[in-house]
C-alpha cells in the first residue's frame, strides 16, 4: 500500500482518527449511527442482511480502533488466527479496512498448528491464500506439552495459552511486526471481568491494548466491543472453515462456561445487559471504589478530566 503525504499528523488525513470519518464518508448508505456510551451495539430487530451485519461489525471494530488508538502509520501487525470463528472475521475486516484505510500499515497472518489429534487446517490454508493476505502457519506440538502440564483437575487453557503466546511472540518477531492482534469481544472481555470479579476478587476485565511485559509489543483487540452472537452469525454466513479445538471442549465446569453461564440468565432477566456491562467498563467512577492507590491516583489527576455524570 502506498503512503499517504502528510500522513503523520496527528489528526491529518494519515491519521487513524481519519479511518472514521473515512468510513461514515464512504459507507453512509449502509450506515447505523455509531454507538455513543450506553447506546447498544445489538442487531437491529427487523432481519438483518449478512452485508449490513458486515458492516456493522466493522464499524463498531473501526471505532475501537480509532477510539483506543489501535493502529498508527507504520504499524506491523501479527494477526493471531486460531481457526475460530473470531479470528477469522477479525483479519477479513481489519485486512478490507487496511485496502481503504487512510493509514499504511500492513498485516501478517500467522495460524499455529498445535499437533492436537484430528486437526486439519487444509481448508484455513486455503482461504488464506484466497484472502491473498501474507501469512504463515506455524508447526509446534504444544499439545503434548499441555498436556503433560495440565494436571489432573487444571485446565487446558492456562498452560495452553501461556505456550501459544510465546510462539506467538517468536513469530512477531521474525516477522517484524510491532503490534499483535487478538480476537477477544465483548462477551470475552466482560467473561473476564466476571472471573476476576467473583473468582479471584479483582475488578479487571480486558484493554484493548497494552505492551507486553518485555516492551516489545503492543498487544491489541480490535473486536473488543463486538457481540459474540453477532461474530457467530456472521461466520455462518461466510462459512469460515472453523476449526474446532478439541482440548477445552473435553473440559467441563471451566470457570469461564461458569461465567457465560451467569451472563446468560442476567440477559434474560435484563435485556441487553451485555452493552449496559461494557458501557460500565467505559465509565468507571474511581472516587467511588475501595482501592486506595486508585483513589490517590484520580484523586491527584481528577483536575485534567471534566466531572463525570
Ligand atoms: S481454547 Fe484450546 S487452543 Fe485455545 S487456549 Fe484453550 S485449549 Fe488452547
């Protein structure tokens, strides 16, 4: 993709604040207003069209990635695909976005193939290959290696995780890309939240980016404000070749089901509890909580800040 002039203003039409006012310029037939806080980001009632539900899930990644400041000019980002259903709508999005965007940055998709038993990613190569999208797929046995880790009661996921995020590091790296991007939404985020909340008695839930511990990368979920059930309606109706994975779904009683669980019945008691939760993660009163190095914190930095309603 080829720069911009004068696409390192702050502001300037290289800007990523620009990507927004580039898609209400250019997609204005097919627009719905863009959510403010408290508004949802649900389907509308009436059935919606795969195109319009397309859109619309790029629209709400689009404003986080403007509203978090997820990509700037020059970016290079690794773009974790699992196989799932979340991955693989992240990159198609974030690589029609970049095609039009008025920021250059580039992506690299990169799969890893775990050795789990079964697993065929034959139809993923392909449809990366399709998407024309630079990628790689990795061969790493962790599956052994979890579950050699994983004790009797433990979960798949923790040792799992740890170890596909550092092959995912190494593969940023050989790439050399800066930034990562991970397929969390919503209903992650506010899962997390709910762990935290009722399991280890923190109140945290999931940034939208932040640098790894070792300063080398930004860490970054553009979909982190995007519905679940609309992420999955939409991989119907592309028919991406999902891959399963088989280790966390021969677990049962995982702490995380627990909490879709839970977040399940409240929806049904609250409609739209969901959105009303990720607004609350956007608004948080921190004079009103019981940690005391936030309060001092907000308390010394509250004059920057307009008073919150
Ligand atoms: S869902 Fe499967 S692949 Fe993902 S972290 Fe859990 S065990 Fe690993």
């Amino acid at each position: 993709m080829a720069g911009h002039p004068g696409s390192d203003r702050l502001g300037g039409p290289g800007s990523i604040e620009a990507i927004l006012g580039w898609v209400i310029a250019h997609e204005a037939p097919n627009m719905i207003p863009l959510p403010l806080l408290g508004e949802t980001t649900e389907a509308p009632e009436s059935p919606e069209t795969a195109s319009r539900l397309r859109d619309r899930l790029s629209r709400t990644m689009l404003k986080t990635v403007g509203e978090y400041q997820l990509i700037k000019e020059g970016d290079r980002i690794l773009v974790a695909v699992s196989g799932g259903k979340d991955s693989y709508t992240m990159l198609e999005l974030l690589w029609e976005a970049r095609k039009k965007a008025p920021v250059d940055f580039e992506l690299v998709a990169v799969h890893l193939d775990q050795g789990q038993p079964g697993y065929d990613g034959r139809a993923l190569a392909a449809w990366l290959k399709a998407l024309e999208v630079p990628h790689e797929i990795v061969h790493e046995d962790t599956y052994s290696i979890v579950l050699e880790q994983a004790r009797d009661n433990a979960t798949y996921c923790a040792p799992c995780s740890r170890l596909r995020r550092g092959i995912l590091y190494s593969s940023a790296e050989r790439h050399r890309c800066n930034k990562l991007a991970l397929g969390h939404h919503r209903d992650d985020a506010l899962e997390t939240l709910f762990m935290n909340l009722l399991y280890a008695g923190r109140l945290q839930a999931m940034p939208a980016r932040y640098r790894t511990n070792d300063g080398r990368f930004e860490v970054i979920r553009p979909l982190l404000e995007c519905a679940e059930d609309d992420l999955a309606r939409h991989a119907a109706n592309e028919r991406y070749p999902i891959i399963p994975c088989n280790l966390c779904g021969a677990q049962s009683g995982l702490k995380r089901d627990r909490a879709a669980e839970l977040l399940a019945t409240l929806e049904r008691e609250i409609p739209n509890v969901r959105n009303i939760m990720l607004s609350a993660l956007k608004n948080v009163r921190p004079s009103h909580l019981l940690d005391v190095e936030v309060a001092e914190a907000w308390e010394a930095s509250a004059h920057k800040y307009p008073a919150r309603k």
